[in-house]
C-alpha cells in the first residue's frame, strides 16, 4: 500500500465521499476513484463499505504499541497499581506533578501493564504552541486527515466506533484547549478512555486526578545506580559510596529527571564531589544529549517550562515563597510574603491555590493543619528568578523577622498552655529559625539573634539543646553582651547552655549576667534569673555548696514573683545539688509535680529522669527506678520531645549496667552516640562513650575500651563533669592492668580517686576498686603506695594520651 492510498483508506474510513476526499489531499476526483479502485483489489473487498471495517483494522496496526524508552523502570509499584486502577474505573484520569517527577514515564508504564486487547495511541502536546489548536495534533496522531472545518467531526466519528484509549502528554501549557476538546470527545464517543499528564488538573467532568509524587529513597537510590552503570561501566552502588547516593537523592528531593541527569555526571565526579557541586545544580544537571526534548535537555529548562506559563501574580508569589527552606502552613506563607500593594492578603488568597495546581508548590496534611513546600531544585530555581527581580533581601528579612520574633512568642505554650503544640512549631519550624538566625548574624544585627535566643530562654531546657545553636552562640559571644535586660537574658540562656558544653565558661557567663543584672531599672525578677543561672552554672561545675546557697535564694524570690515555672526549676537545680539522696529525691519529687501542675511534662520527664540517675549513681535499687523511667520515656514521646526520651533511653542503659549486664547496656549505648553528637550533648555523648567502654572492657576488647574511655574522660574534662571523669579513670586503670601495666593502672586509679575526692559525699561515684586495689598490691609490692600518691597528685590530662 503506497502512502497515498494510506491516506485514501484513512479518509474512507472516515465515512468521506470521494469529492471530500479529493478536497482534503489537494488530488482530482479521478485519482481518488483511482486509489479506491486499488484498495478493493488489494484488500481482497468488492465494496466500499467493506474499506471502511479495513480502514478501521489498519488504523490500529498502523498506529501500533507506544514508544517504549530504551532506559528501564524503577518501583513506582504501588503507584502503577493505584493508576491502572483508576484508568479501569474513569474514563478520564489525569497525573500530576512537578515538574521532572517522572509523570509521562509512569503513564508509559500503566498503559504498557494493562490487559486492554485496544492499542493505546500516544498525542504529544509538547511541541505544540499555547495558540495553536489541539484539535490537528489529536487528528494527525490518529491518522485522520480532513480540512479544518470539519476535522472535530472526523475525530468525533472515528472515535465514537469501537474502543480508543488516548495517552495525551504534556497538557500544562495547552490544558484549556485540551480540556474543551476532551470534554467535547468524551461527551459524545462512550467507548473512548484518556490518560493524561500535565501540571495542572484539566477541569473536565469526571475527570480524576492522580498527584505523581517523587520516588521513595530505596527507589531512587536504585534508579541513580542503574543510570550511573549506564555512563560508567565499572560504577557500582557499595559501601563506600552509598551515604553520598542517598545524600545526593535527597538532595534532589527524588525527582527522576534530576537523577538521571545527576547520575551521567559520574563520568566526570565521584558520588561526593557530585554532592558538593549540586549547590550549583543548573549548570551541572545539564543534559548535552540528543535523545531528550528540549525541556528535558537540563533541570533548568523542565522547571522553567512550567515558570513561564505563569501569570504575573503567580509568579511574584512563586519567587517569594522560595525564601522558605522547608515546610510552612498558608498563615506564615501569608505573614511573609504579603507587602501590600504589591501583594495583599486578599492576592495570596486567590493565587495560592493556583500554584498547588500548578504542581509548582506541594503539599502534605498533618491533622488539621495543611503543609507547602517547594521541592529543592524548583525553590533555587524560584529563589534565583526572585534575586534576579530585585525582591530577595527584602523577603529574607521580612521572613527572618516573623520568625525570630515568633518563637519568644510561644514561651506560655512551651512551658505548659499548649506544650505539644509549641513543640511541634519548634520542629517543624526550625529549617526557618536556622535561616532566620543565620540572616541576623551574617546582617550584623546580633540583638535580633539574641532577641530570639534569650527570648526562648529557659524554655531550651524543655526543647532540648541542639548542636548548631552552641555554634550560634560563640559567634554571639565574640562580642559584648547587648546592655540592658537584653544582656541578662542573653547572659542566663547562654551560661545554662553552656552547662551542656563548658561549666567554666558557664560560670563566667552566669557571673557576668548578676553584675548586669545589678542595675536598679531592670527590676526583681531579672536579678533572680542570674541568680539561679549562677546556681545551675556551680552545681555543673561541682562546687555543690555555693551552688545550695544560690538555689535557695532562687526558690524563695520565684515564690514571691509567683513565677511558678522558674520556681520549679529552681528546685530541681537544689535537688541535683543535693546533700544526700533523701534530700535530693525529696526536692526532685517537688519540682516533678510542680511541672505537672503547670502542664509542663518534658520538665516532669526530665525530673523522673533525674530522680532515676540518682539512685543509679549511689548504687541503689528501689523498685521506683523502672517504674519513674516508664513514665518520664512515655511523657517525653506524647509531648513528644525528643532529647528526654534520649535522656531516659541512657537512664535505662544504665539500670542495664546496675543489673549486672554491661553487653545489653553497651548495644543500647552504641546506638545513643550518633544522637547526641548530633544534638551536641557533651554530657551524655561522655555517659554514652563511658558505656560502650564498659562492655568492651567486660568482653576483653581492652584496645576498644581504652579508646572509648579516653574519650569519654576528655570529653568529660570538658564539660567539668568530675563524677564521669572519676568513673572512665577507674575503668581505664581496669584496661592498663589487664595489658600487662600495673604502674599505669595504680596511676589511673590513684588519679580517680583524686577527683572523686572533690566532690560531695552524696555525689561521688561507687568506684568498686577493692579487688583492683588488692590486683595492683600484688603486683606492684612497696612502689604501689607511691604510684597511688603519683596519680592523686596527677590531672588526668597528665596520663591519657595526646
């Protein structure tokens, strides 16, 4: 069959007259008489209605299977179910989402799995211009040619016979055509079936809508090692390289256009140089091959396609959301971006959702609360298109504002009105307070950092401490203290902060904050504040006494502010300077239901936890420990606050280790470290170092336990923690005895005594050193008493190694 007689079998099957088809292909009458004459004796037919079922059976071979990519599918495995479903149960169903998500791949691959006996037949609209009809590329995709006039009602006769399953692909920028003509074919031909895939939903009756959302971290991680493979043979997903793949991936929020391009640039970089240059990513993440459309060719170009197709509004909107580095609800979004009279409240209002259609903003609902962000790769490309207008300083600033102002304002909530509420803000808000604080600092403008971080205050006892925020404040403390109340409250947060990292500079800071506090201007209660900070500072820092006295004071001037939160909390700070332990589980019990009358239950948690540890550290075993951590970890994780309930998993390592089962406590230890490196709490990284040590000390892996009580010891040395410091030195006079060093071993325990020496009876730590004692007598004969007297007299950075 020539490609002229083709067209005449198409148009006859059309149900077109010979005239008509003479008309459409620019031919005399006679030659299609001609064409129609050949296609009877080719066909094996004797009449014309005959070509018409013909025309109809070699449509459906012409048109033949879709494209099938030469690249293979990674998972997607419930999303081709869930698809496939709804293609089975709608007429119309329509994917979803941003762009490069991977959204004309996945209808690929549904309609390539259905058991459909029809052929699906592909429309491409990618090409196609936003004026230019859809109508023509919808004909010429179906093989049907006729003049303008009348090519609707061809497409809706050869539509309206037998089954006709559509892939209509890439709708964004013609989806008002599209939808009309949709509407129209799908109205009037029942047996027709439409996949589509688009930016935006198309608004037909019945339509059903299907967001593509990014691929799952085990799926893109398989996705960049096949791709990978493919540019560089000798690549393969393994142990050295698989932590910078998964960062890479997560980086690039999952989207399988970005990965793909990611993964050909391994030809030039390895997995952590390609992650380090992705700060950069449009200009890496180009596609110099020719297999790919244009707006695939480069990340740039995918997220561009879908910016100018927006309006103006939509666009101005679109950059400013980009200053958010995470989530955000519609209210923040509204407080930040709204600059009347370029955009009121009322613009964002009307705009906002037309982003979410837009598949430009995504979204994820927590309860009754709705979440946007942008994806990554679509927030620099906003953020870049947002600078380049002139807008970007103004909406930081705007942005870090609201927030650094905002957290101080949830200190009623976080301390017991709404405790969950304030906790969740906290955490879901953080990726803005980091930003919001590194713009004060970078700007110069340290009273606004400060305004925050002593704003919250106290409140970062129930928060827990966070690794960058001790980075943040010795940026701050490089320089002088802002005057006023602002200096005390700047001085008492960060001396209790300090506590966690340097009880000396704690100190210090604390002492500086009561001579600021001194002034007659700035009232009663700011000079209790220091007061109590100088007693948390001493109590840290061992000096037990000085630190009763300043406690006391705390608690009676807090009683007569009325100042119930601080009150407790100065309680606690009496109990853990305690005498002895009936004195110290006495106050601990006062503070833990003074917090829980207040409705503060991390603080509760964290009192429960306290009174556990104590009993722990004498050695004692009342049947209340268990039953105190039992509920400190279930109050902690319905608050939830995540640095108690680590607080309470150490408290439990250590009843492990009072049980007698160092290898139980050693595991649970192991898997703490990790956590509080992160969150940069020195105290418990020692307690959980010092852990792991013991049980490798009990299973004979001496190398392993010394290196891990040595930095236990030093880490302790640190944060001015005698007792941890005692207990690792007395543990690591263990190891030197067992390799073969009594007089190292005399030394090191000599040295542990010193210290434990320094502290309050109530405090000190049960060494258990008879039996090392009588060991080291044995061993060492006449010199012991003199190594002891050596190593009381050493510091332990004397004897651990450099």
């Amino acid at each position: 069959m020539t490609r002229r007689e083709a067209d005449v079998l198409r148009l006859v099957g059309g149900r077109l007259q010979n005239r008509e088809i003479a008309e459409a292909l620019h031919v005399s009458e006679r030659t299609v008489e001609s064409h129609v004459s050949s296609l009877l004796r080719k066909l094996g037919v004797t009449q014309r209605r005959m070509l018409v079922d013909a025309a109809d059976e070699f449509a459906v071979r012409r048109r033949g299977v879709l494209r099938q990519p030469l690249s293979s599918f990674f998972g997607r495995e419930q999303e081709t179910v869930q698809v496939a479903s709804l293609v089975q149960r709608h007429r119309l169903v329509t994917l979803t989402g941003p762009p490069g998500v991977g959204k004309t791949r996945l209808a690929l691959h549904v309609a390539g799995t259905l058991p459909h006996p029809a052929t699906w037949v592909l429309v491409d609209l990618a090409s196609t211009a936003p004026d230019d009809p859809v109508t023509r590329v919808f004909a010429d995709s179906l093989g049907i040619a006729a003049d303008e006039r009348r090519l609707l009602s061809q497409l809706r006769d050869v539509l309206a016979h037998g089954d006709h399953w559509l892939l209509v692909d890439n709708c964004e920028h013609v989806a008002e055509s599209t939808s009309r003509l949709l509407d129209e074919l799908l109205g009037t031909c029942t047996s027709l079936h439409v996949l589509a895939t688009g930016h935006t939903p198309l608004g037909v009756a019945g339509e059903a809508l299907y967001d593509v959302a990014p691929l799952q971290p085990s799926e893109a991680e398989r996705l960049f090692a096949d791709r990978a493979a493919k540019a560089l043979p000798s690549f393969t997903l393994d142990d050295r390289n698989s932590d910078d793949v998964a960062a890479i991936c997560r980086k690039l929020d999952g989207l399988p256009l970005a990965i793909e391009l990611a993964a050909a640039r391994l030809r030039a970089f390895s997995p952590s140089e390609l992650f380090v240059r992705l700060q950069d990513r449009f200009a890496l993440l180009a596609d110099t091959g020719r297999g790919a459309t244009g707006r695939h060719r480069t990340l740039e170009a995918a997220i561009r396609w879908s910016y100018e197709l927006l309006d103006e509004d939509e666009r101005v909107l679109f950059e400013r959301c980009s200053v958010f580095p995470g989530s955000f609800d519609f209210d923040t979004a509204d407080a930040v971006v709204s600059d009347p009279p370029a955009i009121t409240h009322d613009d964002v209002v009307r705009v906002f959702p037309r982003l979410l259609d837009r598949s430009l903003l995504s979204s994820r609902r927590d309860g009754p609360t709705t979440e946007y962000r942008l994806l990554d790769s679509i927030r620099h490309f906003a953020q870049s298109r947002l600078e380049e207008r002139g807008g970007l300083a103004a909406i930081r600033e705007r942005h870090a504002v609201h927030h650094l102002q905002g957290g101080p304002a949830w200190m009623a909530d976080l301390q017991g009105r709404d405790q969950a509420g304030a906790l969740r803000w906290f955490e879901q808000r953080w990726p803005d307070i980091r930003a919001a604080v590194h713009w004060a600092l970078d700007t110069g403008n340290l009273d606004a950092a400060w305004t925050f971080i002593s704003g919250v205050g106290t409140g970062w006892e129930i928060l827990g401490a966070r690794g960058e925020l001790f980075d943040w404040l010795d940026r701050l403390l490089e320089h002088p203290l802002p005057p006023s109340r602002l200096g005390v409250q700047a001085a008492v947060t960060a001396s209790l902060l300090r506590c966690y990292q340097d009880t000396g500079a704690a100190l210090e800071t604390a002492r500086h904050g009561v001579e600021l506090a001194a002034g007659p201007a700035l009232g009663e209660h700011t000079r209790s504040l220091a007061t109590m900070a100088v007693g948390w500072a001493l109590m840290y820092d061992g000096q037990a006494e000085p630190a009763r006295e300043q406690f006391h004071r705390a608690v009676d001037e807090f009683r007569g502010h009325g100042d119930d939160w601080h009150l407790a909390f100065s309680l606690e700070g009496l109990a853990l300077a305690g005498r002895d332990l009936d004195d110290t589980l006495d106050h601990l019990r006062q503070a833990a239901d003074a917090f829980g009358r207040i409705g503060d239950l991390v603080k509760r948690s964290n009192c429960l936890i306290q009174m556990a540890s104590r009993c722990i550290d004498v050695g004692s075993q009342p049947d209340d420990i268990e039953t105190w951590l039992t509920e400190a970890r279930d109050l902690a994780e319905s608050t939830p606050s995540n640095h108690e309930r680590l607080h309470a998993e150490v408290c439990l390592a250590r009843l492990e280790q009072l049980r007698g089962r160092p290898a139980a406590a050693g595991a649970a230890f192991e898997t703490l470290l990790p956590e509080f490196r992160r969150i940069g709490d020195l105290r418990c990284l020692s307690r959980c170092l010092n852990g792991v040590g013991m049980a490798a000390l009990h299973a004979g892996a001496y190398d392993v336990a010394a290196e891990n009580l040595a930095d236990s010891v030093r880490i302790a040395q640190s944060t001015g923690d005698r007792r941890e410091i005692a207990q690792g030195l007395r543990l690591l006079a263990e190891c030197a005895l067992a390799g073969g060093g009594p007089h190292r071993a005399a030394l090191l325990l000599g040295c542990a005594e010193g210290v434990a020496g320094q502290l309050d009876p109530g405090r000190r730590p049960v060494l258990d050193t008879e039996h090392l004692l009588s060991l080291l007598r044995n061993s060492l004969g006449e010199s012991f008493e003199l190594a002891m007297s050596q190593g009381r007299a050493s510091t332990p950075a004397d004897l651990l190694p450099s």
